[in-house]
C-alpha cells in the first residue's frame, strides 16, 4: 500500500477492562490503530479524563505511534471504560460506563480545519448516546469533503441507540458497515424486506450508499456496491479473541476502497486481517508482514 492517505476515527476512546488485564479500545479507535499499521496517516478523535487511565491512553498512542493531538482532555469527566467478558468461543459480551470523557466531544474550528483535510472518516452509533458527541460527529461529518469515504459502522452496543440516530447516520455516510447480527434491527426501523442481499440492496438505494458491508464472523462478508457484488465465505483460523475484529476488517474496508482495489480483493482481504485479529489477543495486534504488504 503505497500511496498515504489520511484517515480519522471519531467517537469512543477507552480501556476494555478484561477480568485479568486492560487494553485499548473503542470501535473508532482500533479502526485508527489498523489503518495506521496498513499505511494510513490515521488520527483518533475523541476525549479522555485528566486521569490515570487518560495518561496511560496517551502512552500506549505513543508507544503504537498513534498520533494524539486531536484526543481532547475533560476535566469533569473520567476516562471511559468497559468491561469485558468473553465466552468459550472468544465472543465478547460488553458492559459500558455512563457519562464518561468521551460523551463529552467538543467541537471547534481545528476539527474543522482536520475534517477538511481528510480521505476518509470512521463513525459509529455508540459514540452519538450523548447530544454533546453527537452534534460534535455529526458537524465533522458535514465538514468532512464530498469525496471523503464516511464510513458509518453501526456497531449496536447495549441500549445506547435508536433509529433517530441510525438514520441521521445513515444520511451522512457513503459506505455501511453492519453485521449479521445487526440487521434485523435495521430491517425492523427501515421495513426491509425479502432474503439477505434484498434487504441490502433496498438499504443501500434507500440512502445513495457506495458500498454495504455486511460480516457474518467466521462465516465471512458480503460487499454490496452499485455495480459489483462479492460473496466470500471466511477464512479459517483460530479464534481466540474476537474483541477488534470488526473494527480491523472495517480498516481493511476503507484502505482497499481508498486504494480502489475491486470488492472481491477487498472483501479476501478483509477477511484475513479480521482472522488473524481473531487469533490474538486484544483488539489491535500488530499484524505479519503479510498483511500490511498484502499483494494480490
């Protein structure tokens, strides 16, 4: 991957608390720490406590050569975290502070000048729970030029969405990123109908989508364009901890669109960074050369 293209993830910056270590997490996050690893000059935007855990956020950005200087800090607000817990399989099972630093977004004219600036931007659901991010993420997104990627992963977690917010999102982003367990929620709010790839496709008219991506774990993902389908069935490998695994195949996403490969190299190669991600522990493992040099 060549070329250098800039990237940011807005929304949630925080520790996954795990019943034995922390890491670094939040859906926008992991996706900035991959697109970094597969070339990209990628940037986290969010907030974080004037705390302990804020502190440790700026040096493990540091020590992954993350760039930080759009993570904002809140003096009234703690570092978010989240409490994971996984199942036999590696399947996360989530439990997420309330009014934490990350709800707590400012916006102000250096996002705005950064939002000018970028190729594409990550966003999800989670992050709009609060007026405060929300009116924040959603002004980015205007900001944020015509032929930038808006790369919305809707990301349902716990009771922190509606179908106000799945559908203003909708309208601001280009590129969706859903899962297999995610749709039937959107399904219910849009009155989709028909099998899988119907309900995509209505989906992707219903608001002048490029590309819907729709992942099925380690049954593999299809890529819905305007003019190019691609089914791909996964690939296999060990699943140790699935935490991040989304997170690196929406990076993989972006990258390969931005690079303008075909929706079939995209969607293999997706694929194989979300199994190896799922091989590791921790949401962001530093991936083989392979990957980060992957040629077709």
């Amino acid at each position: 991957m060549k070329e250098q293209f800039t990237v940011a993830g807005i929304g949630e910056l925080l520790w996954d608390i795990f019943p034995t270590h922390k890491r670094l997490g939040g859906a926008p996050t992991n996706f900035v720490c991959h697109c970094n690893q597969l070339g990209a000059k990628a940037y986290p935007i969010s907030c974080i406590g004037a705390d302990e855990l804020g502190l440790e956020i700026r040096e493990q950005l540091t020590r992954i050569n993350v760039d930080g200087n759009y993570i904002f800090e809140s003096q009234e607000h703690p570092t978010g975290t989240v409490q994971v817990f996984l199942d036999k399989t590696g399947k996360p099972c989530y439990t997420i502070q309330e009014n934490v630093a990350w709800d707590h977004i400012q916006n102000g004219e250096i996002l705005k000048i950064t939002a000018e600036t970028l190729d594409a931007v990550c966003f999800g659901s989670l992050s709009q729970r609060s007026n405060e991010s929300r009116h924040t993420i959603q002004a980015f997104l205007n900001d944020t030029p015509l032929k930038a990627l808006k790369v919305f992963d809707v990301n349902l977690r716990q009771s922190y969405y509606s179908k106000e917010i799945i559908n203003e999102s909708l309208k601001l982003a280009n590129i969706l990123k859903l899962s297999d367990e995610e749709l039937p929620t959107l399904a219910e709010y849009f009155n989709l109908t028909g099998n899988v790839l119907e309900q995509l496709d209505t989906l992707r008219q219903q608001f002048d989508l490029k590309v819907i991506a729709y992942t099925r774990g380690p049954d593999g993902s299809i890529l819905l364009g305007t003019d190019e389908m691609d089914d791909f069935h996964g690939c296999e490998g060990l699943a140790v901890d699935s935490v991040g695994a989304g997170d690196s195949f929406t990076a993989s996403l972006c990258m390969g669109l931005l690079h303008g490969w075909s929706l079939k190299r995209i969607n293999k190669f997706a694929n194989q960074v979300a199994t190896y991600v799922c091989s590791q522990k921790g949401a962001t493992p530093i991936l083989p050369e392979y990957l980060t040099t992957y040629q077709d």
